[in-house]
C-alpha cells in the first residue's frame, strides 16, 4: 500500500508538472495578443506611498557616480557554499543572491536613496491607476537577453506563471491574487489586480526578475540545478565551481549600461566570488590580500584585529559608513515548535538572563547597543512609545496579546548591573518561573518532572563563544543550554528543516515593512520547509497584523500597523533579544573607490557585489 500511495503521489506530481508546462507553453505569442486598451496614465516610477523622489528625466541614481571608470577586477568572499545557480525557487537559499541584479534583471529597479520605489529597467514605463488594480508594463524595445534576443512581452508572462507556480515564496503568494496577465502587444503586459488590498503588489510584480522562456528549464526549475542561466543583466557567469567559486564577467554588449537606473553601476569587468568556512577565514582571506573587500561582523575584531602588516602599510583601509537603514533583529530564537518553549513566561526568563552590558564591555568594547524591536531605529519601532488610538482599536481584537507595559511603550530588555553575575535580574527571573509553576529540583529547573534542557545551533566562534556566556548565566536559574557548533551544510539543513532548540536569527529589516512579513511570523509559514518562521510562531494575532499592515494605503496608515505587529512579537517573547551596531564597519583594498554620497536606505551597504563601486585607474580588459 505505501509504494503504492508512493506511486500515485508521483503520477499527481508528474500530472501537475505536465499541465505547467503545458500552460507555459501556450502562453500569447505574437499572433495571440490581447487588445485589451488601458486608460491609467503612464508614469516613469512607482513608490509604495506618494510619488517617487527623481523626476522623469533622472540622469542617475544620486549614490551613482556616473564617471566612474569601467574595468579591472574585484574578489569578493561569502561565508558558506551554493548547490544551485537559480535564486528564484523555493530552494533560493542554496543559490547565490548575487545573481540577481548582476545577471538576472527585473522589470524595474529599486532606488536604494529612498524607502521603497522603483524606477525603469526592462520596463521603460508603466500605466497604473489610483486604485492600483491595474498595472501596465511597456517593455523597453532596447531590452535584449544576453544572447542578444529581444524581451518580449511573452517572455514576461513565462516568468510570471512560472514563478507563481514554483517561485520564491513571496512571488507564490503575490502572484496568485493577480485575476489576469495578458500582452497588449509585443512589448506590453497588463496585471488586473482588481480586489488585491496588498498595495505593495504592484511594485513586487515590477521586481519580477524576467527569465527567458526559449531557454529556462520547467522541467527542473524546482531542482538544485548549475544551469548557467541566461539573463538580461550587466554580467554573465563565467565560471562557477559547487560551494566554492563564481565568477562574473562583464557583458560588453549589456543593452541597459546607458539607461538612467544603471549609469555609473557596475563597473567592474570581473567579479570573483570564493566561499569560506566562516567570518575568521573571511578575515584571514583579507589580511592576506586573497579578497579586496569585507564588511565585519565582529566588534572585538574591528576593535583590536586590524594590526595587520597590510592595513598599516597603506594597503587596505577600514571605512565606517553609517546608513539610515532599520535594525531589524538578531536574537536567540526559540522554535517554538518544540514543547519545552511552549510557555512565554519561561522565554521571558530565560531573556532576562542575557548580560548585555557585561558581554558588550567585555567582548565588544562598548560598540555594539542593545537591539529592542524587530523595526529599530525607524519609525516602525514600537518601544518608546505608547500606542496610539488606531493600535489600540485594532489590538482591542485580540485581547491579553499584548502586555500593558508593551502597549505603554514602557517594556525594555532588562538591565544588568554590568557585573556579570547581577542577582537581582535572576532573582526577578526565578520569581517569574515559580509563578508559572517551575521549581528548582537538586539545582535543575523542571516543571511537571520535566527538566528546562536545551541545545543552542551555532555555526561559527564568535558564536560560540556568546552562546557559552549566555548558557553560564542561565545555568544560575537552574536551565541547562547546551551549545553545539555545526559546519555550514549542516547548519543550513537543519535550518530549513527547522531541526533545532534554539539558533541565532537575524533579519535585516527592510526600509518600509510589508509582504516579506508573511514568510516570518504567519501560520501559512509555520510548516513550510525553507521558510524564515524560525521561531515557529503562529497565531490569529500575527495573521491579522500582518494582513492590517499590509493592507495599508498610507505611510502613515503603514506606521502605526507595523507598531501594532512589533508590540504582538515583543510580547510573545520569540527572541533573546542581542545587540547591533549603528554603523557599518568595512575594509577594503586601497584601489578600491565609490561614491562620496551612500545610499540612504539600503538593504546591505553596497549591494551583493559593491555595485556603484569602482577601481582607482580601472583598465578594461
């Protein structure tokens, strides 16, 4: 019976993968067009809120320097490994992002100076109306895939029904609420998105990444696949070694290099990319001039690591760059899914626990501040701040999910005396256990006969070495956590398979929260494989929060709706909250130039690859 269901299950499977391709196949070619007219007016950008910031005839992006020098070479390192070159399936994770944008472009691309609008690419304009449920994309009739075929408007559509059906699960959720796709003409598509209230989908469908329908493989889009792909962007993979090199060559036919959005981009003729174990072989790589740029992770690195005969020769230079990015969290997560962490009173001692202010004294020499919402450092940032009349009314729906000192604004991590063993911080945390029914047995705390032990996932030293501080405090209220290092391959298999107690998490925060929200924290996330729910977290509450967010027609509608979501996580205690830096510490090669102006809201620094960067007297090759 079991084989057979095995057999079945693949018959359904097989039937399933028949029918895409069979629907990708008889997408409109030219001599089946609709003629479906648009009335929206025709504009050169679109933004979540407003109008974009540049004007229609924009020379470049003002963190761009359109002169920069095109030529020579930059090596660049990554901590890990890749097992596929396509970052556009659900398995995006095991492929290197740095294919996107370099040699897979959108539709349009965002301006990373401004919050969250997107200006032209493949699409040289788009027709949208003020109720944005409809959206039409004019193909620039330049655009050309790498093997100089045109872009068309059928080439969109395959990208479009491909990725709703086997994408990245963001695109999955987005573009299966499209009512409609259909090519205008040969270089027009129209989205009906009539009854969508997510107003962030028009813009998600202008980040569409556009794949070439005569060459993408349906058959094995779901697979680990070292397919070179063909792409549309300013580089084409040249080389590219499993889990230990990629090199990006430069197009010199690359059909965008004069548009707007990608003058004084890409500048480099030659992007090599090695993988590394971990952040101390990244180091080591820089000191012996094997990389020519990395951005530090570690504050006692930064602090006392940098005496290298190198640096003090002149020859690499540490920079501080300081963007007006979110935070976002990184913490000690707790997987929910297992049952010890089933009570939020426990999550919260345990939390207690973490000396901040002896850990960032001692092992990070004061730089680091403590991270205090999954929005810091931006508007969307709930602690502070006491809630407004709109959270309250939309919290009222779910009563007793968020605490009075929470929805006051008055909750902050707790504080430590800085001497590494405060006793009234565990005495406050030993309280709080014994009210929720845990009791000290021969030193181990249990409930129900049960002992609190757990293994904290950890990949690196630095790591461990904050895991081992943190598992000594909390041994002092009689929980066992016990720390374990694991290679990268495992690491990430066990993470996506949600194989752990609990692990360090961390999200850049984008610079306007919305959609990416589903993947984190709803119940449609919990159980799926290589989501980023790591904490296992599902409730009525998240749902609706999520939702209410992203519904959200104004910026100001936007900000009190990710308050009400950041109030909801910080009371369900998903995360030991740790620490961030306000800058970004980085060194690089001293031939290495970029910009005097830094992008205002970027999600990294510089992009994958140190796009509107450049090499001191460049030589093309």
């Amino acid at each position: 019976m079991l084989r057979a269901g095995h057999a079945i299950g693949r018959m359904i499977a097989a039937a399933r993968l028949a029918a895409l391709i069979h629907a990708i196949a008889a997408l409109p070619s030219v001599s089946a067009l609709a003629d479906t007219p648009s009335s929206a007016p025709v504009t050169h950008g679109l933004a979540l809120y407003g109008e974009p910031a540049l004007p229609k005839n924009f020379a470049h992006f003002p963190y761009a320097y359109p002169h920069a020098p095109k030529g020579g070479a930059i090596r660049l390192g990554k901590r890990g490994g890749f097992a596929s070159l396509n970052p556009f399936n659900a398995r995006f994770s095991d492929a290197p992002q740095l294919v996107i944008g370099n040699v897979v472009q959108s539709l349009m691309t965002r301006s990373q100076d401004e919050p969250y609008s997107l200006y032209p690419l493949i699409a040289q304009s788009v027709d949208i109306d003020d109720a944005r449920e409809h959206v039409t994309f004019h193909i620039d009739p330049r655009a050309r895939f790498a093997d100089k075929t045109p872009i068309l408007a059928s080439d969109v559509l395959f990208s479009f029904e491909l990725l709703k059906s086997k994408g990245r699960p963001n695109h999955r959720v987005i573009f299966a609420l499209v009512k409609s796709a259909v090519a205008l003409d040969d270089h027009a598509v129209r989205f009906d998105l009539t009854g969508v209230t997510d107003r962030e989908a028009p813009l998600i469908l202008a980040a569409m990444p556009i794949l070439s329908k005569r060459t993408t493989n349906v058959a094995r889009f779901d697979d680990l696949d070292m397919t070179i792909p063909l792409g549309s962007g300013p580089y084409v993979i040249s080389e590219a070694k499993v889990g230990a090199r990629l090199v990006l060559r430069r197009d010199p036919d690359y059909w965008g290099r004069d548009i707007p959005s990608q003058s004084g981009l890409y500048n480099f003729d030659e992007i090599d990319l090695d993988f590394y174990r971990d952040e101390a072989a990244l180091f080591e790589a820089l000191k012996a001039g094997l990389i020519d740029y990395r951005e530090e992770t570690s504050a006692a690195r930064w602090s006392t690591g940098y005496n290298f005969p190198a640096l003090s020769k002149g020859a690499v230079v540490k920079e501080i760059v300081r963007p007006g990015r979110p935070t976002g969290m990184e913490g000690f997560v707790f997987n929910l899914r297992k049952p010890i962490f089933g009570d939020a009173r426990l999550r919260e001692a345990i939390a207690m626990m973490y000396d901040f202010e002896w850990i960032n004294a001692n092992f990070y020499g004061g730089l680091y501040v403590r991270t205090e919402s999954y929005f810091g450092e931006s508007d969307y940032a709930s602690t502070g701040r006491s809630a407004s009349a709109s959270e309250r009314a939309f919290l009222a729906n779910f009563p007793g999910v968020v605490r009075d000192d929470i929805l006051e604004g008055r909750w902050r991590p707790v504080q430590h005396d800085g001497s590494g063993r405060d006793r009234m911080v565990a005495k406050r945390a030993q309280a709080l256990l014994a009210d929720a029914g845990y009791a000290l047995v021969d030193g181990r705390l249990q409930k129900n006969g049960v002992p609190i032990v757990f293994e904290i996932m950890i990949r690196d030293r630095d790591e461990e070495r904050l895991a081992l501080n943190f598992a000594a405090s909390l041994k002092r209220i009689g929980v066992e956590a016990n720390p374990r290092l694991y290679d990268e391959v495992q690491y990430q298999r066990r993470r996506q398979r949600f194989e752990y107690d609990m692990m360090t998490g961390q999200w850049l925060a984008t610079a306007v929260p919305g959609q990416e929200q589903l993947n984190r924290w709803t119940t449609e996330s919990l159980d799926r494989e290589s989501s980023v729910n790591l904490a296992g977290a599902a409730s009525p509450a998240l749902d609706a929060a999520i939702a209410n967010l992203i519904a959200s027609r104004t910026s100001e509608d936007s900000i009190w709706a990710a308050r009400a979501l950041d109030r909801i996580l910080l009371s369900g205690f998903y995360f030991v909250p740790l620490q961030h830096a306000n800058a970004i510490w980085c060194a690089h090669t001293a031939a290495l130039r970029h910009p005097e102006r830094t992008p205002r809201v970027p999600m990294l620094p510089f992009g994958f690859t140190l796009e509107n960067w450049w090499t001191e007297n460049a030589r093309p090759r």
